[in-house]
C-alpha cells in the first residue's frame, strides 16, 4: 500500500522549529558584524579618553635637580649689624598634575655681620626631629621649642641639645639686582651627617 503524504498542515505548525534556510544565516551574520562594529566604535573614543586621563601617571616624576638659587629677601634687608632676621621661602612648585606658583616652602634665619658683604643662612628647620627653630628672646641665639634644642649664631649646638648636628647652613649670594639668594635644601633630621632630601 502506497505511504500517504504528510500534509502541509502539520509540516508549518505554529512553533514548530524550522530548518535555518540562506536568508537567515545571512540576516544573522549582518546583525553580528553590525554589534561588533559598534562596539568597536564605541571603545575608540573610551580608549581615547582613559588614555589622555591616565597620561601623567606614564610620564616620569621630573628629574631631581640641584637645588636652585631663590631670592628671599633685598639685601638692605639685612644690615650687617649680626642680628638673624627670619625670611619665607618662596618657589614655583610642580607635581605631574599641575603648576603651583608661589608656594612657601620653608624658611631661612639671615645673619650678616660687619664688613661681610653677603650673609650666612640657616635653614630654621631642627636638625633633631624637624620642628621650626626659633630665634631667642635675646636675639643672641637660636632655640627649638620641641625638645630644647639651643643654638649659638654660627649654628652650632649647645652640649645639652639632643640635636645630633649644627643648624643646616646654606650657601647665599647677591645677585645683580641686589637680592639675597639662598640655595635652597632640606635635609634629613635625626641623624648626625647633614645629608639633603633630594
Ligand atoms: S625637634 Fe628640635 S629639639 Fe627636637
């Protein structure tokens, strides 16, 4: 007996899976290539735009240079009477983010005694544990208020001082508009050798 054909009916049910013909394979390949496209155009500029946030963090700190000559005081500022006078030190400060100009950054006692033609400059931070050096009632020397720390005016200690060096000198000079210079350093407290934080 003759095997009945399956009717149209039932081969296109509703729901029933159909076999992926050309039409869809393509219309799925299109649709694939369209998300890629865009996700790639929408990475570019993301991409485009952490780079140039996170770009300083790739430069190199800036090199450590010498210490530069910053002008602190005119020089009738300090008479050569002997007497210390304390001044603010000011300088331009870079980080990699940005430019921060005039930014005090310590201070200095400048002392200029007769005949001398430019002064002596201490830092005024101790040499013991870093507090700010002061100078005496008397004007006759220097005193650290944190742990008594005493100073003659060539910055030496007194025996007593738990200091473990003199005052940190620094060099001066004038320059040709009259201004007093001081090459500017810091250095590490609490220890015997005036080594700078550079
Ligand atoms: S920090 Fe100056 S005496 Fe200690």
């Amino acid at each position: 007996m003759a095997e009945k054909p399956s009717s149209p009916a039932k081969r296109d049910a509703p729901g029933a899976p159909r076999p992926p013909d050309g039409s869809q394979r393509r219309d799925f390949l299109t649709r694939l290539g369209a998300i890629v496209v865009g996700a790639v155009a929408g990475l570019v500029p993301l991409g485009a735009a952490a780079f140039t946030f996170f770009d300083p963090l790739r430069k190199k700190p800036p090199e450590k240079l010498p210490p530069e000559w910053i002008a602190v005081a005119a020089a009738n500022q300090v008479p050569d009477d002997g007497f210390p006078r304390r001044f603010e030190v000011v300088a331009d400060l870079w980080d990699q983010w940005t430019f921060i100009p005039q930014q005090p950054i310590g201070a200095v006692f400048l002392i200029r005694n007769k005949g001398e033609s430019k002064p002596t400059a201490f830092n005024v931070t101790c040499p013991h544990l870093g507090c700010a050096v002061v100078l005496a009632p008397d004007q006759r020397s220097f005193k650290c208020p944190c742990h008594n720390s005493a100073f003659d005016l060539q910055g030496v200690t007194t025996p007593d001082s738990p200091s473990p060096r003199a005052m940190d000198e620094l060099e001066t000079r004038i320059s040709q508009n009259g201004q007093i210079e001081v090459k500017y350093e810091n250095y590490y407290a609490g220890i015997k050798d005036k080594l700078a934080k550079r």
